[in-house]
C-alpha cells in the first residue's frame, strides 16, 4: 500500500487539453481531479464520464484493464510501467 516513500499528487485528468507549454517545457493545469488516493480517482473519473452515453462503450472496454490495475494495487504488485493484461472475470 502506498507510503511515504512511494506515493504522491496524482493529476487524474491529464490529457492534451490539461497541459501548456511554455517554449519546449510542459506545464500540467486543471487541477480540479487532483488526489493522492489512486483507486479513488479511479473511481471518480469512471463516475465523471459515466454519465455521459457517448462514453459507455470506452468505459465498458477499459473496464477489465483498468480492474487488473486496481487489483495490482490492493495486492502490492508493481503495477507502474507494467503491460498488465485485462482482468479475468471472477477474479
């Protein structure tokens, strides 16, 4: 679980539309989804955008990755940088 050592400020909306550059260097805004509690998030981005029907089909497709991850979490697993395939159901 995290600690002091191995956590930090999570952005949890950075997308093209979230940074600006000034000159070569990359400036993250919009920091309104900011945390330090990834699971939750999560949680809240996938209640953010569930909302809105145009965005189930992504949703319901990331679901089973995003489930592995989550799962890599609870159970102290490196899970950062790692290919972690979908989540078996069930499971």
């Amino acid at each position: 679980m995290p600690g002091e050592e191995n956590h930090g400020l999570i952005h949890g909306d950075l997308h093209t539309g979230n940074f600006v550059f000034r000159g070569y260097d990359p400036f993250p805004i919009d920091f309104g989804r900011c945390g330090f509690d990834m699971i939750a998030i999560m949680i809240e981005n996938y209640a953010h955008h569930s909302s809105d029907p145009n965005e189930t089909a992504n949703l319901r497709s990331e679901q089973p990755y995003a489930l592995a991850y989550i799962r890599a979490y609870l159970e102290e697993k490196p899970f950062l940088f790692e290919r972690l395939g979908a989540a078996k159901k069930g499971r």
